[in-house]
C-alpha cells in the first residue's frame, strides 16, 4: 500500500484544487465542473509534467477501485420509488434512450471500425452515466487496455459539457414545458452532474424531473452490467480469456445501496455525507484518469473516438428529445 502514496497524494492534491475552482467557478456561474476540471488539470500535469515512476501505482489504483468505489456509493442516491413515480414518459423514455444508445453502440462501432471493448467503453458512458458506467463496462471486459478507458471518459466528459449549454438552449427554443424538458436533459446528458448543471440552467422547476430521469438511468447499470458480463463470459468461454465476474464487486454494493435508500430511511445528513465523498472520489479518480491522456495516447486513439461519441450521444438526443415531444 505504501507504494501507492505518492500517486494517491497526487490525485488527492488534485481533487482538492478542482473542487476549490468549482466552488469558486460555481459562486459566479452556477454551474458545478468539479468532474471536467478535475480530468482537464490531469491532462495539463500528464502533458506538461514528467511524473516521477513511483506515482503511476497510486494514480492507477485512483483510477481503477477509487473511481470504482465512488460508483458503488453512487447507488445511495438512488430511490426506486421516486424513479417509478415519474410516470410512463419518462420510464419509457428512460429504457428507450438505454437501448438505443447501445444499438448505436454495436452497429456503428462496426461501421467506423473501433475495437467492440473501446465501442462498449464510449456507449456505455453516452447510454446511461457517462465515467461510471465506463468503470463498470471496464470491469467486466476480458480485454482491457488503458489508453481505451482514458479517451473513452475523455470523450464523455467533453461531449457532456458541451451538452450542459446545449441541452438548455434547446428546451427553450422549442419552448417546452418543465416536464419535458426535465425528461430531455435528464434522457440525453451523460453525467450526473452534468444534467444538474444544465437543470439548473434550465430552472428550478426542471432540475428536480432532470435529475431524477438521469437517475433512472443510471440505476439501469445493474442489469445492463449483469447482462453485458454474461455476454462476455460466453464468448471468453473455451478459450485462455480471463473470464469477467457475473457481477463486479462494486456493483453489488451500487444495487444494495439502491435498496437501502429506496426501502429504509437514510438520514439527510447521511446522504449529503456520502454524497460529499462520492464527489471527491470522482474528483481524484478524474485527475488520476486525465494524468494518462497525454498528446500520445490522443494520437494514438485519433479523432475516430470522438466521432463514434458524438453519433451515439445523437442518437440518445433524438431518443430523449422524441420522449419529450409525445
């Protein structure tokens, strides 16, 4: 564990200065960048900065079981009865947006010719929540490799941001009515925090039915993981492939922390504890993360990526804004 110090500390620095500049930034906009901050300070370290050998131990072990950590924490935050209480619209929506975006995920894979696990990394994070559900995806791939998980979370946080601007401007373009533009926001951006910025943007009125509707999906990566795990483990079957677990770890702990909120009482204190702690997780594990997205590894990855994300995410645009309209 010693051996991990050095890069712990490092990510942990890390996370400390983007959460100070997203207080500060947020004091004035309003927005919370804490997740973009945090992977954009990473890159400028990781491009600008020879990190000493004896980091990379504890910035991997940041961006590996910390981050997977902060996705089990994740699930406290998840009611399924307030899920269920948004009615047809929006859980059809919900599911609908899931399927289509990991649709798109197979089919122009193929078609643009990205590896299946770098496809799966990048339409798991435009399907249902962005840097967690790619922690998740990685976790149950025989074949990992890192430059592939660091583009795939640079991919969502970027397009994820430029949605935060985006999302709002449409709703009021097209001029819907707080429900449906809660049903939009939440159905098409891919962070959790991403949608409350845009939430936010769009008014109090659409944060709460955002936020919730982002909820919904999120808590569909339980089963899309259980599902995805056992698709991997029957092709690796017969072979030398490593087989993935059925379920991860950390996403045992997401679906009983989902249950714990939803069927007992969770002290508010408690909540907004965790949620504190989840959000530094993210933060470090975020930093760790944009310290491997050096010049080389964008080279090496190309622009196709950031191709393939944005047709997915378009694809879970005109899914959500089409369960919006109806």
């Amino acid at each position: 564990m010693t051996t991990k110090i050095p890069g712990l500390a490092m990510a942990a620095v890390g996370a400390v200065i983007a959460i100070v500049l997203d207080m500060l930034l947020k004091s004035v906009t309003g927005i919370s960048l804490s997740i973009m901050l945090a992977i954009v300070l990473g890159m400028l370290v990781g491009n600008f900065v020879t990190l000493p050998e004896k980091t990379k131990p504890g910035l991997s072990f940041a961006s590996g079981p910390v981050l997977k950590f902060g996705v089990a924490l994740l699930g406290l935050s998840i009611s399924i009865t307030e899920v269920l209480q948004l009615g047809w619209r929006a859980l059809i929506t919900i599911f609908a947006v899931v399927a289509a975006g990991f649709a798109a995920t197979v089919l122009l894979g193929r078609v643009m010719g990205l590896s299946r696990e770098h496809s799966l990394l990048i339409g798991a994070g435009c399907s249902i929540c962005g840097a967690a559900a790619i922690s998740a995806v990685q976790g149950v791939l025989p074949r990992r490799k890192e430059h592939e998980f660091v583009t795939a979370v640079a991919v969502i946080v970027i397009l994820g941001t430029i949605m935060i601007a985006l999302g709002p401007t449409i709703t009021a373009a097209v001029g819907w009515d707080p429900v449906s533009s809660g049903i939009f926001l939440g159905g098409s951006i891919h962070e959790v925090g991403q949608v409350v910025a845009a939430g936010g943007i769009a008014g109090a009125a659409v944060l709460p039915i955002a936020a919730t509707v982002k909820v919904g999906r999120v808590l569909l990566l339980a089963p899309v993981m259980a599902l995805l795990s056992s698709i991997e483990r029957r092709r690796a079957a017969g072979t030398d492939t490593h087989l993935p677990p059925l379920v991860p770890t950390f996403i045992i702990g997401f679906i009983v922390l989902v249950l714990v909120r939803t069927f007992l009482p969770v002290p508010e204190l408690l909540l907004h504890t965790v949620d504190t702690i989840r959000g530094w997780l993210f933060a470090a594990a975020m930093f760790a993360l944009g310290t491997g997205a050096t010049v080389r590894t964008v080279k090496t990855a190309g622009l196709k990526p950031f191709a393939f994300g944005g047709a997915v995410s378009l694809v879970v645009l005109v899914v959500a804004a089409i369960g919006a309209a109806v």
